[in-house]
C-alpha cells in the first residue's frame, strides 16, 4: 500500500507498511494451540494463536495490548511464518532480527523478544496438550521488561 510513497531517509518501508497495516492482528477462532507472553511489571502480553496442518502453520493470529514496535514485529513475523513449518518458524526467530536491522534499542528487542516468546509459548501448549495436559494457553514471563531503564548520558 506505500509503495508509490517514498520514504524519509532511515525509514524502513517494510516496518512503515506493517506499522499501518498491520497483518494477522486479531483472535484465531479455533487455534491449534495458544501462548501468550508477558510482561509483569507493565503488564504488557502478546497473544498468540496458532492453527497447525500436520507441522505446517496454516493460519496465525496475535494480539497485544503492548506498543507499536510490538504490533510491527508480531505482523512482521505472523506474515514470515503463515503457510510454513513450524521448523521454519522456529528459525525465522533468527530472521526477524536481520529484518528488523541492527539499530533496535533496548526496549525494541524486548518487545520483539514478547513477540518471538508468545510463538515458543503456543509451541509449549501445543507440546502440552500432547502430553494430555489440559491447558488452554501457556504463559510464558518475560525475564526483563520493556520498561527498561533510560541510559544515562
């Protein structure tokens, strides 16, 4: 949708099209599995819904109620993934940091680590209900928060 529009220079077209049209946003009616990863000292989640075909991902939904570098890496990273394995996804965890590009802050790799946390955590449930657990999400706290402490110049 922006690619007749030219962007300011250090403006990522790719993250400026997920940040105003974000994909698989929303609640999957009837996932396989779900996860959700969460913040607690903000209170910030990303929710992860999970439909699988065998081992293929054949339709992902997340919702959050975190910033918009959360939305951008969750539409980012549901849009990778759909329609491949979760092998694939499990690798695409490393791929979306080269996407994102090296100049994150602090507080950005977090929010994409609750993004990436919230698809482990649908794997874990998926894993779970397996093993005859009977779970209907998996939580999974984040070990820091996004509210990181501003550097001191």
């Amino acid at each position: 949708m922006l690619e007749n529009v030219k962007m300011p220079e250090g403006i990522n077209k790719d993250v400026m099209e997920h940040l105003m049209y974000p994909k698989n946003y929303g609640k999957l009616e009837n996932p396989t599995c779900v996860g959700v990863a969460m913040d607690e000292k903000t209170g910030e989640y990303v929710i992860f819904y999970t439909l699988l075909e065998g081992d293929v991902i054949k339709d992902v939904k997340f919702a959050t109620n975190g910033c918009q570098d959360t939305v951008v890496v969750g539409s980012m990273y549901t849009d990778m993934i759909k329609g491949e394995t979760t092998e694939y996804a499990n690798k695409a965890l490393g791929l979306i940091a080269k996407k994102l590009g090296s100049d994150m802050t602090r507080q950005q790799e977090i929010c994409a680590e609750m993004v990436l946390n919230g698809f482990v955590a649908s794997m874990m449930n998926l894993e779970n209900i397996q093993n005859g657990k009977d779970e209907e999400m998996h939580v999974l706290k984040m070990k820091e928060s996004c509210e990181v402490e501003e550097e001191k110049q």
